[in-house]
C-alpha cells in the first residue's frame, strides 16, 4: 500500500510540473520588467487566465480544496484566474471605445485604466508569492521567463476594407421594437441601483453580498447579452460603418454595459468566494486572511461598485433616450376607443395602471380629449384629463400611440380598469399579470 501511496503521489507532483509550467512562466513574466514597462494586452490576460484555470481544474480534481498543505496554492491560482478575467472585458472595452463613438468618454476611459491599473498591480504583487509557494511545495519554477513579444496588443493601424456592404438590409422593424423596449425595461430595473456619489467602504460593504451579488449581475449580464445576440442576427449583422446612428449607439451601449457586467461578476465572484468571511475555521480562515493581506479586498469592491456599477447604470441611462427615440420611429401605431372608469373615472389607480402598460412597452402613447392630447405614460397627465373628462361629461376617449399598449389598455378597459364601482380592486385577467 504504501509503494501505490508513493507512486501515486509521484503521478500526482510529476502532473502538478506539467500543468503549472505556462502559469508559473507567466508569473515569472509579471516578476519581470516587461510587465511594469509594457502595457497589459488582452493576450496576456487570456494566458493568465486560461493557464490558472487549466491548473486550478487539475488541483480540484486532486482535492486541493480539501488539503491543508495545498489549499493555498489552488486558492492563488482562482485569484489570478478571476483577476484576469476581469481585466479581459476592461481592456476589449478601452480598445474598442473609438469605435463606440461614445461621446464625454474621457472620465470612463481615465477610470477604466484606473481600475485596470489597479489589477495589473495586484497581480504583479502576486506573483513572487505564487513562485514561492511553488517552491515550497517542491514544484519546479520554469528557467525561462516569457518575452514581452509574446504578447502583442490586438489594436493595429491597418484596417480591413469594408466591402460587405450591409447597411441597404431589411431592417425588421419587429425585431428592433422589441429589442428597444426589453432594454428600456432592464434600464428601469437597474435605475433603483443607480448613484451619483461613490459609495463609502462601510455602505460598500453592507451593500455586498446582500443587495449587489454575482448572480444578480449574472442575471442582467445574460438578459444584456440576448439583447445583443437577437440585435447582431436579426438587425444588422455585420456591424456599423454607415446607416442609422440611433442603432449604431444603442448597439454600442450594450456593449459597454455587457463587458461592465462580465467584469463585476468575475469581481464578484471572487470577492465573495475567496475574501467574504463568511465564518472559515483552521486553515480555511487562514488562507482567506493571508489572500485578504495580498489582495486588497476594499478596493476590490470599489473598483466592483464605484467605477463598474456606476458606469452600467450611468450608460443605461443615457441608452434609454435612445432607446426611447428608436422604438417610436419604429412602433406599429393604431387609436383605441374605450369607455372611462365608471362612477370615479380617471383617479388613482385606473390613471396608475395605464400609465404603467404604457411605460412596460416603452412606445408613445396619448389620451385624446377632444382636442387636447396627454402624455398615457404620466399617472399626472392622465389625471388632468380625468379632470376634463369629468367637467364635459365625457364617457368614451381615444388612445392613440404603440399597439401593443393599446391593446391591454383595451382589455384592461374591459373589466373597468381593475376596479369595482365603489372603487375597489379586482383580480386583473391574466394578460395583464405584469401589473401585478
């Protein structure tokens, strides 16, 4: 037994060589002085990366996780794996930023490099500790380091001709209105996150894991990242150099927040599998504190928060304007005669759940009065009309706007806005459920 024990063990450290070779090399790299004299590319993140994610695999399979003398090797190689992958989106974002044709991007760009300045830091500050740790689990450390030639920049001064000439494509109006008003949606959702002042070290970390988590960011990345695929296969297919500059910027948008959100959640997940204390014992609770020491936890959750959740919510909110102008430029329009709200008309909560079918599918929608038009999306407006309507004994209006709100403005006038005749609520029929 014990012969298999040590033949065993001998596969096992003989494989650990094999698949710390690249990662160590690339730990030495960061050792060097190439790292601190050239810039980080997206290559070198994605060798980071992936070499740390190949050997992290390798030492889970082993059970690293549950190995004293081990744990803190594999918990390293996570940190630079996350850390990495973090930095990915950022520096895709920094490079492609001119072609965004975002406007005032001078604080983002100057804040992006910032945080990635921040991570290059915390990965170079790493690195001697990883080699260490090598070594002293008896793994051999690579002779040679990488060159810096390795790892080129992507961005180049030549460009390809354009000569796939897309932009004369049907653009289905269908696709696009949809696409608008799920974004103008997820744009809703996430303005109750949005803030104009940096959150301080105490409200960051009460607000993490509790409020702001990876997998609410997750959630939005994937809802972010269907938009883009229906928009790139059912809109345009090859990207922008001419046509519609609403498109191209809404396009754009998704984007930035996409690649913002890929970045938090690779943040967040490290932050709260590998520096929340979440009550670790014995070597559990030492390997937390010894990482808490390399990586700076508070500034983790800055960068997360600060700087990634400030500018998902800043573009989304700049991106509804847009998203606001498309969808109307392209909605089906149509008018709807319907009956008012028996006995009480337009009070609280008829004028409360008009307003939000209208503001759920995000087009342009009017109550016509006569001849005087309110905004259908405005609980207000609708109001001030009831008030009219009231005065000149009006019993049937016109909307007038998108379609698709008329139409459940038509159903939801069918059952009398929600309401009895003494102004109570009533169980709304199931197409309606969103109101809920």
């Amino acid at each position: 037994m014990k012969n298999d024990y040590s033949s065993a063990t001998n596969s096992f450290l003989e494989k650990t060589k094999i698949f710390s070779h690249e990662y160590l090399r690339s730990c030495l790299f960061l050792m060097g002085s190439d790292a601190q004299k050239h810039t980080f590319t997206k290559k070198l993140y994605l060798k980071l990366s992936n070499s740390s994610q190949l050997l992290e695999d390798f030492l889970d399979y082993h059970g690293a996780k549950n190995n004293s003398d081990w744990y803190f090797y594999r918990e390293l190689a996570a940190a630079v794996r996350h850390l990495s992958k973090a930095c990915y989106p950022l520096k895709h974002i920094i490079n492609r930023l001119h072609y965004y044709d975002m406007s005032d991007s001078r604080e983002f760009v100057d804040a992006g490099n910032a945080t990635l300045g921040f991570l290059n830091q915390t990965l170079i500050g790493m690195a001697p500790v990883i080699i260490e740790e090598a070594r002293r689990l008896k793994i051999p450390i690579p002779e040679k380091s990488y060159n810096s030639t390795r790892f080129p920049d992507i961005v180049t001064s030549d460009m390809l001709d354009y000569d796939i000439d897309d932009h004369h494509r049907d653009i289905q109006k269908q696709s696009i209105v949809a696409i608008a008003s799920k974004f103008f949606n997820i744009a809703k959702q996430l303005s109750k996150l949005e803030f104009f002042e940096p959150y301080s070290s105490k409200k960051m970390f009460e607000i993490v894991p509790a409020k702001i988590n990876e997998v609410i960011t997750r959630q939005y990345e994937m809802q972010i990242h269907n938009l883009q695929s229906t928009f790139d296969t059912y809109v345009i297919h090859g990207g922008f150099k001419l046509g519609d500059k609403k498109l191209k910027s809404l396009r754009s948008t998704f984007s930035l927040v996409l690649h913002l959100l890929q970045a938090m959640g690779c943040l967040l997940h490290f932050y709260e599998r590998h520096l929340y204390d979440v009550g670790y014992k014995n070597v559990y609770k030492k390997t937390h504190d010894r990482l808490a020491d390399l990586i700076n936890k508070e500034a983790i959750l800055d960068r997360t928060i600060n700087f990634g959740l400030f500018y998902v919510c800043h573009f989304l909110s700049t991106g509804k304007s847009i998203a606001k102008d498309i969808l109307n430029e392209n909605i089906e329009r149509s008018a709807v005669t319907v009956g008012i709200p028996l006995n009480l008309g337009f009070h609280s909560r008829p004028s409360l759940l008009v307003a939000k079918i209208v503001q759920h599918y995000g087009g342009q929608v009017e109550l016509c009065v006569n001849n005087d038009r309110f905004d259908a999306s405005s609980v207000l407006d609708i109001q001030w009309a009831g008030g009219k309507i009231q005065k000149e004994n009006i019993s049937e209006v016109i909307f007038e706007g998108d379609i698709r709100s008329l139409e459940d403005i038509k159903i939801l006038a069918g059952v009398n806005y929600g309401e009895n005749t003494m102004g109570r609520g009533i169980d709304l029929p199931e197409e309606l459920d969103y109101l809920k």
